[in-house]
C-alpha cells in the first residue's frame, strides 16, 4: 500500500506549487472523507485530483458538471430499446458516471458542480451519506472501498452557477486554492516552452498576474494565458521570419491569448484589447533596451528581424 507520504512527495514533483493543498486532500481522502476544492480556473485543481488517483492506484470517473446533467445522465438508465424486447433486466442498465464509481471503488471527480441543477445535487448528497444508491428497476447499489467524491469549483464565477446548498458543504472537507506564486509560475511556464526566450516566458507570466489586480478587469487570466502567449508568439514568429521577441509578435500573441480569457467590469468603456495593450507596454516594452542574448529565441537572421524586445 503507497503511503500518504510518498503519494505527496509524487505530486509535489508533478504539480507545481501545490505541496500544501496536496497534503489537505491526501489526508481528507484518507481519511474516507469526500473534499471539494475551490479555486479561481487554471490553478491545477483537476491536475492534482487526477494526480491524486493515479498515485493511489484509484479509479477516475470524470463528470462535467453543467445545467444539463441530470440524474439519470449521473446515475445511468435502462437501454429503451432493450427494454421493449426484454424488459426491464439489470444486464440492460447502462451505468453512468456515479453507478460507476460505487461499484468499482473510484474517486468520482464532479467539475464546477455549482453549475449541476438542484435536482441531481440531490442525488449527489444521499450518495455522500448513505454510501450507497437506488435505483427503480435495479435496486440498490452500494459503494465499494474507495469510492468518494471530489469537486472542483470557481466560486467567483456568477454566470450559470447557483449557491452550493449548505447539505453539500456539510459533507466535504473543503480545500481552498488560490493562484500559485510569481516563481511557481514561471516554472510552469517555462516546463512548457524551454524554447522561447527567459524573458518572454518571465514577461508573459506578468502580464497575466497584473490582469487579476488591474482596476477596470472582473476577471483576471489564469496561468494558461501565459502558456498560450508563449506559445503563440513561437509560431508567430516564425511565421513571420521573425524573432520570438520582437515587438508585433508579443504583442498580438498577448491580444490572442489574454483579451478573451478577461472580462472587463461593468461601466468600464475600455475594451479588453485596450487594456492587454497598455499591460502589454507597460510590461513587454520595458525590456526594450535589454540586450537579447546571441540567437536566443531566433527563427530568422538578423537581416528579417525588426527591433526586439
């Protein structure tokens, strides 16, 4: 049996920044307790849950949680079909996510489960205290050794969501995640495109955490922007003969990656590429007079390159 400790030290080396939440949820679920984890998106709450069973040696049933997931979609149904030629019979029951997890012992992962109506909510919580689930027609389902259920939300997210009833918090250890640090960051950055320049990786991942504290912004990037900026401005770059650095290329690269990723506040006149664009100079073209290091980040020779950052 893998000790909590080593399945710790395992995610700790595998995601970034995470060591203390890790700990938190090792423990509840060790502990036979159902968690919930709340976080602004791109924090790594699905990476460290599905590190979580994989280090444990668990099952993983994913559920999307949306208006659109009812009970019957969370639990399963009988095959119509089926059921006009043979009745209703247990082997024509087809198992959904839930029914899964029971029988084989999984963690069941419920993603932004304050969009999941009330109803299947519901379902959710007599899972959670009784251990186990009726069906009509089929009975009763128990829950094997190992089963619990972890869910993920963005509690700052108002549109299409709804207040999580007090019953479900009742029944989770809850582990709250903010965005990692500054050198966390980077390092995920960087672990993702150790081609592009230092500079332009360490640039991005500031212009992304000045968008969660800028004034005229709702919503800030999460640490994806970065990566897709960096990313953008690679191909970008050499799809202009140019370096990865110049100015046109980070530019648009962070206009593609970030202007849709933030929501400006109510009775801010400024457009979310206007605001990209002054963070963008504020930040990018402070390295304008820094010197790029020899062919660092270059698709092209000098003579196709405009001024860089």
């Amino acid at each position: 049996m893998v000790t909590t400790r080593l399945v710790v030290d395992q995610l700790s080396a595998e995601v970034v920044g995470r060591r203390r939440e890790a700990e938190l949820v090792v423990a509840a679920l060790a502990a036979h307790r159902h968690v919930l984890l709340e976080g602004p998106p791109g924090t790594g709450k699905s990476t460290l849950l599905r590190g979580v069973a994989s280090a444990v040696g668990l099952g993983f049933e994913f559920v999307e949680g949306t208006a659109e997931l009812t009970p019957a979609r969370l639990i399963g149904h009988f095959d119509p079909a089926l059921v006009l030629a043979e009745g209703y019979s247990p082997d024509i029951f087809v198992d959904g996510p839930l029914v899964r997890a029971l029988r084989n012992g999984s963690l069941l992962y419920v993603e932004e489960i304050n969009r999941v109506p009330e109803e299947t909510l519901n379902a959710l919580v007599t899972v959670m205290s009784e251990r186990e689930v009726h069906v009509p027609r089929l009975g009763r389902i128990e829950a094997q050794e190992g089963f619990r259920l972890v869910a993920a939300m963005n509690p700052f997210d108002a549109v299409g969501t709804a207040r999580i009833a007090g019953a479900v918090y009742d029944r989770v250890c809850r582990v709250a995640m903010g965005y990692q640090s500054a050198e966390d960051e980077r390092s995920i950055v960087e672990s993702q495109h150790d081609d592009v320049p230092t500079r332009v990786q360490s640039a991005a991942v500031e212009i992304v955490r000045a968008t969660r504290e800028h004034p005229d912004l709702r919503t800030g990037s999460s640490i994806r922007g970065a990566i897709d900026l960096c990313a953008v401005a690679r191909e970008l770059a050499e799809l202009r003969s140019l370096s990865v650095d110049d100015d046109g290329v980070t530019l648009d690269a962070a206009l593609v990656a970030l202007s849709g990723r933030v929501r400006v506040r109510e009775g801010v006149s400024r457009t979310s590429e206007e605001i990209v664009t002054d963070l963008w100079r504020s930040i990018f073209c402070r390295l304008s007079d820094e010197e790029p290091a020899p062919s660092e980040g270059k698709v092209a020779s000098p003579a196709t390159t405009s001024r860089a950052i």
